[in-house]
C-alpha cells in the first residue's frame, strides 16, 4: 500500500498502545510527503491526490466543472506541460482574459508547504500578474524537504538555471508567515494535483 494511502485511508483496525514519548525528546520527524500535505492544507491549499494520469485529468475536468470554468477561461503558458500529463485542452495564451492559471512547478517545500516556481512557469512576470486562481499539478519527485534544499536542486540542474524563482504560499488572507521569496505576494486560490510517482 502505497503511502498516501495509508495517509488518507482511515484505519478501522484495533488500536494498538504505543509507548508515551519522552518530554525532553524532540518529537519525530513525519515524513516528507505527510508534513508537506499538512502546512499546504495549513495554509489554505487545496490538495488532490493522483495515482493515474487518468486520475489527474478527471480532478482537473471537475475543478473547472465546480468553478463554471471554460477552455478559454484557462490560461498556460507551456504548451509542453499539456502534452506531459495528457490534457486535452486548449487553453488560453492571453493573461487578461483568464480566470486561471495553469502550470506545473519547480519543486514543493515540505518545511512550510509552498511551492517554487520560476521562469519556466511564468516567465519574468510577477505573481499579481496572473488570475487569483492556481492549478498546480505535479508528482511526488518534486517534494524537498527545505527551501534552500529546492534551491540547491534548482542549481544542480544540467540545463540553464531559470530566474525569477518564486515561492507561493498565501493561500488564505489569515497566512502570515512569509520569507524572502513570498514576501508581498498577493493571496492565490491554489488546487494542487499530485500524482504518486518514483516515492517508495
């Protein structure tokens, strides 16, 4: 069973007693996946978890469904992000028209549940720049465990090292904890597909 089932499913099997923690050790370290989902959501996110491309195209095909969003209405600026994760779409290219944004991401922070993004998702416009709501899909290859430790990868890469590299996390106006990467980004309402890949 893979982890995020565990993590969702609801376990209706007895209890069993585990021994109390001590007061003066630091309490253990959830794994990466579960502190992620927990300060995304803490932060206002909306989360979908995936296991098939099918999966994400029919969570994808409901978010417009729920929100009375059209093709036209959905605005993406890499034509290779569709292909990758087999939506049949056509967007729109025009920024002031839309009501939402579509893109993947650079990697997802567990450590505060952000997200990183760069010119390769929105080229070298500003966050206001875009509509107030985000659809995010990405899989689980992207999750670090830090910001500076999302940064590093970032660097380590073998293509061109893109710029405007961005964090998001306001998700709801009562968030206020923000650093040098989110500081004065406006609030996005933010979906974000995850699809369960390469994480044992």
């Amino acid at each position: 069973m893979s982890f995020f089932n565990r993590f969702f499913k609801k376990d209706n099997s007895k209890k069993v007693n585990k021994p109390k923690q001590s007061k003066f050790l630091p309490p253990k370290k959830a794994v990466i996946e579960e502190r992620f989902i927990s300060k995304f959501v803490n932060n206002g996110g909306k989360f979908l978890y995936c296991e098939t491309y099918s999966e994400i195209k029919y969570n994808f095909d409901q978010i417009l469904k729920e929100n009375g969003w059209l093709e036209h209405d959905v605005l993406l600026l890499n034509k290779n992000f569709i292909k990758d994760y087999e939506l049949q779409i056509k967007p729109s290219s025009n920024l002031n028209n839309s009501k939402c944004f579509i893109t993947d991401c650079e990697n997802l922070i567990a450590s505060d549940g952000s997200i990183l993004i760069s010119s390769n998702q929105i080229l070298e416009k500003k966050i206001g720049e875009f509509p107030n709501n985000f659809i995010v899909i990405t899989d689980t290859t992207k999750l670090k465990n830090t910001l500076s430790e999302g940064l590093s990868e970032i660097k380590s890469r073998k293509e061109k090292i893109p710029s405007n590299i961005t964090s998001i996390k306001n998700f709801n106006s009562a968030q206020t904890n923000v650093n040098f990467l989110s500081h004065g980004r406006t609030m996005k309402n933010l979906y974000l597909l995850m699809l369960e890949k390469g994480i044992n």
